[in-house]
C-alpha cells in the first residue's frame, strides 16, 4: 500500500506542476500584445494594426490548451513515474515555455517579407519539438505497459499511438512549408489548433478491457 500510495502521489505532483508551468506559459502570451503608444483617434487604427499579435496569441492560447487536455487524458492512463518518465517531462515542459517566444516572433515581422519566413520557421519549429516530446513522454510511459495501469487494451493503445504521430508529422511538415510559403504554414498551425478542438479529433485515454 504505501509504494502505491507513493506512485500516486508522484503523478499527481507531476501533473500538478505541469498545469502550473502550462498556466504561466499560456498567461505570457497575452503579455506580447502591446498597448499602442497613440493619441486620441488614432487608438481605433492602431489597435486594428495589431492583428497579427490577436491571432497569434489565440492560435498559441489554443495550442497549449489542447497539450494540456491530452496531457490530462495521459495521465487518466498512467499510475507510476520513474526517474527517467520525470526528466522527460521536464524537457517536454520546457519546450511549452519557449512558446511565448516566437509567438512574439511571428507577430513582430509577418509583415517583413524576409522576417517572417525566420520568424514562421522559428515557430514551428517549436511546435514541432513541442509535438516531438509529448510523443516521447507518451511512447516511454507506454511501451510494454511501463508506467501504466493494469486495465488498459493494447488495441487502444496502439490507435493513441497513431494519434499522437500525427502532431510531429504535421507540425513538421509545416515547419517545412514556412521555408517556401511562410503564410501557408501560419494557416496550417492556425487550422490545426480549430481542428483539435472539435469533440472527437483528438487522442482520447479510454479505459477498455483487461489487458491483452
């Protein structure tokens, strides 16, 4: 019972910093939209010239919602942590915070025509790393039942598998596409983060039957 107890707790504490360090990371991103510096009239014209930094903040604010959901789904499944399953984490938590970052990137030069092919790459790139190690946390936990509980199919293992490539995949080949068409990669980011919000879209932890 006690290193029951103990497993339990790890998990829950892990889970617990993980809304902490997603909170903040989602918190700064509000920070990067500015206050213009104007007067009077012109408040309206500069505020509309501040678009990029509206959408940016909300495609990134979605973005880090939907890690968080699936990370909280993760976790229905896993009932013990290591040593190795921790540091994985922390790395996986860092690439969250670097977020705010080239979110401010792509905001301050999608109006530079060499600036936001960098700034855009930039961008997905951390998506990418992002997406990279999510699956790794995912892969470790789950390869031979590591860190998981008892009642859970492999069948319904292997189709979260398939699920969770496919955000390494896609990110990456829109990291790709920013070298060429740097508008086109912002409207995949933008798209995928509307897509996963739809009920059914994205990986869900499902308790099934005994393990097989």
């Amino acid at each position: 019972m006690g290193s029951n107890q103990e497993s339990t707790n790890d998990t829950n504490r892990l889970e617990t910093f993980a809304d902490g360090v997603m909170a903040i990371a989602i918190t700064l991103l509000i920070l990067e939209v500015k206050v213009p510096d104007v007067e009077g009239g012109k408040l309206a014209t500069a505020l509309a010239h501040l678009w990029p930094s509206y959408v940016s903040f909300v495609v990134s604010f979605l973005t880090i919602g939907i890690i968080w959901v699936n990370h909280h789904h993760m976790f229905k499944l896993i009932a013990r942590t290591n040593h190795a399953f921790l540091m994985l984490n922390v790395v996986f938590l860092m690439t969250i915070c670097v977020l705010p970052w080239p979110t401010a990137l792509v905001a301050t030069f999608i109006r530079d025509p060499d600036g936001r092919v960098v700034a855009t790459a930039v961008y997905g790139g951390v998506m990418t790393a992002i997406a990279i190690m999510f699956n790794v946390v995912w892969r470790y936990a789950s390869t031979n039942h590591r860190l998981l509980g008892p009642r859970f199919s492999d069948q319904a293992l292997a189709k979260m598998n398939r699920n969770y490539l496919a955000g390494p995949i896609v990110y990456g080949t829109a990291t790709i596409v920013a070298f060429g068409e740097p508008y086109v990669s912002l409207g995949i980011f933008a798209a995928l983060a509307v897509y996963w919000l739809l009920p059914g879209t994205g990986p869900r932890a499902q308790v099934l039957t005994e393990r097989s």
